[in-house]
C-alpha cells in the first residue's frame, strides 16, 4: 500500500489503526487466500518437473528394452588370459575357436647414436651443426617402409638442434633430444608397418649431418656408434586356420575385439568360448526393473500422502509466530501432499502397472512377469508406498525374495528367445502406454509432458492477475476509511474549537 499521510485518532481518542484493519481483515484474508493458493500451483509445478523427468527416464529405459539388441549379449572366456584379452559385442556368435599369436605389433623407434660437438662440450637444444662439426649444405629423406618419401628435411651449419626436432614433428614423428644423455629419440605416433620411417640421406652431406647428430645407423665415420633402430611391424594372429594382420595388436573379428597380449609358442593355441552372457543380461533386466520400482514407489508415495488441499502456505505475519523448523516442516507438510489422490497421477499408476503386469503371447503361450519370477508382493507384506513395486525371486540384494528359487536367470540360461520375446513385448507396452499419457493436448498439455503443464502455466498468470486486482481494491478500500475517517476527526476538531471560542465568550 503507498505510504501517506493520515490522520489517527488524536480528536476522537479512536484506535483509528485497529478499527480499520479488522474492517479490512476479511478482504486481506482473501489477498493471502488468492497468494497461498497461487505459491501451491507453483510448488505443484516444481513437484511435477520433477516427477516428469523421471517418466522420461523410464520411458527411454523401456525403450531401449523394447529392442532384441538389448537382450544380445555376449561373454567370452580365453583359456590364457596372459595371451589375449577378448570384448564381446551382441552380434557374436557361440562358438569355440582356436587362437595364434605369431606376432605382436611394433612401433618404429629410433634411438640415436651419442652426439659429440667439436670442443667436447654438451650440446643442447640451441646447439647449431656446425658446432658438431658439420658444415656446407645437406638434405635426408624421411621414408615409408616402401621406400616412398613422405618429407625431405634441409640442414646447414647454423640449424639448431631445435630446428632438427621441428622439421622431424612436422613430418608426423615424435622426436625429442635427451640432452643428459645426448641423444636424440624418434619414434612414429602408431604402431604398425604403414607408420615404420626410416632417414635416408640425399647426398654425402646429408650422410654426413645423419652421422653428426646421431641418426646414421652403425658406426658414422669417425667410428662412434650410430642409431638404433626398431622397425614397425604389424601384429598377426591366427584365427581357426585363418591369418589377419593388424597395425595394433587389437583386431574385431566378427564381433570379438580380440588384443593380443603375448605370442605364443609354436604348436600353442588359445582357446575363445563365446556364449551368452546370462549374468549381463539378468543385470539389464534387473536394473530396468529397478528404474520402474523406483517411479512407481514415488508415484505412490505422492499419491497416498496426507490431504493439505484445506492447508494453505504460511502468511509473513504466521512465519513470525513459529520457530524457522516449525515453518519449514509445515511448509514440506504441504509440499508432500500436494498430489495426494491426483487423477493424473493415478491414471499413470494404473497404466504403468497395467504395462507390467499385462500378459503377451510368447510361443503361441501367453506369459506374464510371474513366469520368471518376478512379481509384487502379497499386499500385507509390502510397505505403504510400495504396493506397485517388483521383486526378483532369488535377487541377492532383495530381503524379501533372495531366498526364492531363481527362475529368471534359469529361464535366460534354458530359453533365452522365449525371455527374448516377453520383454521386449513387455517394455513395449509400457512405452507406448506412456506415449499415450504424454500425448499433447490443446491448452492443456505439452508433448512430451505427463502433466498439464499449459495448463498450470495459464492459471499461475491468471493468479497474479487477480492477485494484482484484489491488492488494488484493499488498498482503495483501505484509502476510503482513512478518509472517511480523517474527515471525521477534522469535524470533531471544529466542533470543539468552536465550542471552546464559546466557552471564552462566557468567560468559562
């Protein structure tokens, strides 16, 4: 309210203040009414984007499980793990299959020849050629390992050490100069024979500059021993009678990663046994199950909460009389019961449980969650918010069922297409089921959105704007009584003025 000047009862002897705000009580009561009920729509939202995101998570978990490829995994057991290492992808296959490492890859690695410069002193990264005693101009080639040239590289007696290191990076080497040990060290950046290098002078003088920075193999003319040299190699491994070479040591074979770790002897084989990963796809389907279990139980625990549609959020003046704690555990009063008995929500309980619980035609049968061992629990034997959740007989992390026969992981082990099947079916339901809630709807619903969130959006702008209304005419009716008011005290004060200019013309 603007602040202004008004008169209080100083005539009259009225509690001016007191009287008009309990006249004004009742249409501030209804500001506050119309406030509280405008801060609930918006912890309703909060509560609502919340819950929303955890639909579309389990919404994009059945999705995926709607698909065989997620049920397609595979294991594979190597009987020398010291040899080989083996990944397998979904589009495996069972077998058993015989392996040979003849050869491991190998990255081309120069480790040149000690460096000597004329005085005997250390060479460094800033020391020129001619320092190391060589001079005029000379050029080597960088080669493939078919001989092709992939960069020349140009020296003369005032390239630097540094110049050298530059001109053999750019050329896709690493290379670097060890000046403790005086040498330098190039290296290609992958294994294999497409990556070897070799430097191979254009003329004497380039012979001559590879002898003087260490980079001529064998002895250099003044007899010091030069580089040393390891050639890149590819690896080659033999798989069931067939050769394939790899310029790593990891080769995908038809759906195996296979990485060679170590050769083997001759006449050795290493044995690879792929079949299904019973256990990874038991952890999908529990994990699935456990992302349904924990929206459901949420869904739940909101629906069945305590009523505070008669509760409204606390006034400023209501905050002042309670304790910050007292406050705060009223107000989360509230905003856990905001969805208590919501018609939305129990709509998405009943199809998310209708999903789940629903039987599909596997084999010409029709199957349900039960089947494998999986179901809710009896109602008394459940918790409050838990009525709607799923448990795994024989799961080991479950108190309630781990002690129940596994039929799950025996029905993946004896029938894995049958398993196959239902699920895919299952998670199938459940996403088009859940599709259907987060259909849009005109004025009322986004895409995508399992509440009606236009919806909500339009009644908070309508809240503040009959917030806005109401505000105005208390402070309109409030200014009215002040004026009402002041013009009474004005009244009183010349009646007794006059009354006192007749008191003295009586001499009273």
């Amino acid at each position: 309210m603007a602040d202004k000047l008004r008169m209080s009862g100083l005539i009259s002897g009225m509690d001016t203040e007191s009287i008009i705000s309990a006249l004004v009580s009742n249409r501030k009561a209804k500001v506050d009414k119309t406030k509280g009920a405008q801060t609930k729509l918006e912890w309703k939202q909060e509560v609502w984007k919340d819950l929303n995101k955890d639909l579309k998570s389990l919404q994009s978990a059945a999705q995926n499980m709607r698909f065989s490829t997620a049920y397609a995994q595979k294991t594979t057991k190597v009987s020398n793990p010291n040899k080989a290492s083996v990944i397998s992808s979904g589009s495996a296959v069972d077998s058993v299959q015989a392996l040979e490492i003849n050869k491991l890859a190998k990255t081309a690695y120069l480790t040149g020849g000690k460096v000597e410069t004329a005085d005997g002193s250390q060479a460094t990264a800033l020391s020129k050629l001619g320092e190391l005693g060589f001079s005029g101009d000379g050029s080597f080639d960088i080669k493939d390992a078919d001989g092709n040239v992939k960069k020349s590289i140009t020296v003369n007696a005032d390239t630097t050490v540094s110049d050298v290191l530059t001109q053999l990076k750019d050329a896709g080497l690493n290379a670097s100069f060890d000046a403790e040990n005086q040498r330098f060290f190039v290296s290609a950046k992958e294994s294999g024979r497409k990556s070897d290098f070799n430097l191979v002078a254009s003329d004497s003088n380039g012979a001559d500059a590879l002898a003087k920075l260490g980079l001529q193999a064998g002895e250099n003319s003044d007899g010091v021993s030069g580089a040393t040299k390891i050639d890149g190699s590819d690896a080659e491994i033999t798989l069931n009678g067939a050769k394939f070479t790899s310029s790593s040591n990891v080769f995908n074979i038809n759906g195996l990663t296979i990485t060679a770790m170590g050769t083997t002897e001759k006449g050795e084989e290493v044995t690879l046994t792929t079949t299904n990963d019973t256990s990874g796809i038991y952890d999908s389907i529990k994990n699935f199950i456990k992302t349904y279990n924990s929206v459901i139980n949420k869904l739940d625990k909101l629906y069945n909460a305590d009523n505070v549609s008669k509760k409204n959020p606390l006034t400023d003046e209501e905050k002042d009389a309670l304790s910050e704690s007292e406050a705060e555990k009223y107000t989360q009063k509230i905003k856990d019961g905001l969805l208590s008995r919501d018609s939305t929500l129990s709509s998405i309980i009943t199809s998310l449980s209708s999903a789940m619980s629903s039987g599909y035609s596997v084999g010409g049968n029709t199957m349900y969650l039960s089947n494998f061992g999986i179901g809710t629990l009896e109602y008394f034997s459940s918790a409050a918010d838990e009525k709607h959740a799923l448990h795994i007989d024989g799961d080991a992390d479950d108190g309630y069922t781990s002690g129940n026969e596994d039929k799950l992981k025996a029905m993946i082990a004896k029938d894995p297409d049958a398993m196959v099947s239902f699920f895919s079916q299952m998670a199938n339901g459940l996403y088009q089921n859940m599709n259907k809630l987060s259909s849009s709807v005109v004025g009322y619903r986004s895409f995508g959105s399992f509440y009606d969130d236009k919806k909500m959006k339009t009644d908070f702008s309508d809240y503040t704007t009959k917030i806005t209304d109401l505000e105005d005419k208390l402070n309109a009716y409030e200014d009215k009584l002040y004026k009402q008011y002041g013009a009474m005290e004005k009244t009183l004060a010349k009646m007794q003025s006059n009354t006192s200019a007749l008191t003295g013309l009586f001499g009273n």
